[in-house]
C-alpha cells in the first residue's frame, strides 16, 4: 500500500509541474495520460539517483503520435528546463 502512495504522491506533482512543449503550447504529463507512467519508471529506477533516475525514465517511455505509427521517447519531447524541474523534484521526493 506505501509504494501505491509513493507513486500516487510523485504523479500528482509530475502530473502538475512537467509538461510536452509543442511549438508555444505546453502539454502538462497529467492531461497526456503520462504522469503515472512517469512516476512508475521513476521509482523503478530510485536507486540510480535522481539525476540519473529522471533521464532514464524520460527516455524509456514512448509517446505515441498521431494514430501510433510513429512514437519518440519522452526526453525529446521536453525543453531541458523541464529535465531539470524532474530531476529537482526527484530530489525532493527521494529524499523524504
């Protein structure tokens, strides 16, 4: 049950604060459906640190595009400053 809030807790705030950045318009991971996979992978990968945990979980889910023939990794589709907001916030939360 206490990793079910972990993992509810970190996707809220991903789901809040980390968006897609699509020419001037942002995409926030909660209105994509992405926050939780996010907050998965990034536990998933806790032991790595949080600098590192953020940019294996951004590069290991795909987002599908258009009708799903294409997809790319999620770290291509968000600026570094968001990178950089993840890895902060996994500071955070990891250190709890």
């Amino acid at each position: 049950m206490e990793s079910q809030l972990l993992i509810s807790d970190l996707e809220n705030i991903i789901s809040e604060k980390i968006f897609i950045k699509i020419e001037k318009w942002n995409l926030y991971l909660g209105d994509a459906g992405l926050s939780r996979l996010l907050a998965v992978e990034c536990i998933r990968n806790k032991e790595q640190g949080p600098l590192k945990a953020a940019k294996i979980s951004l590069e290991a889910i795909n987002v599908n595009v258009g009708d799903g023939v294409k997809s790319f990794p999620l770290i291509n589709l968000i600026t570094t400053s968001q990178i950089l907001e993840l890895e902060e916030i996994l500071e955070s939360f990891f250190d709890n």
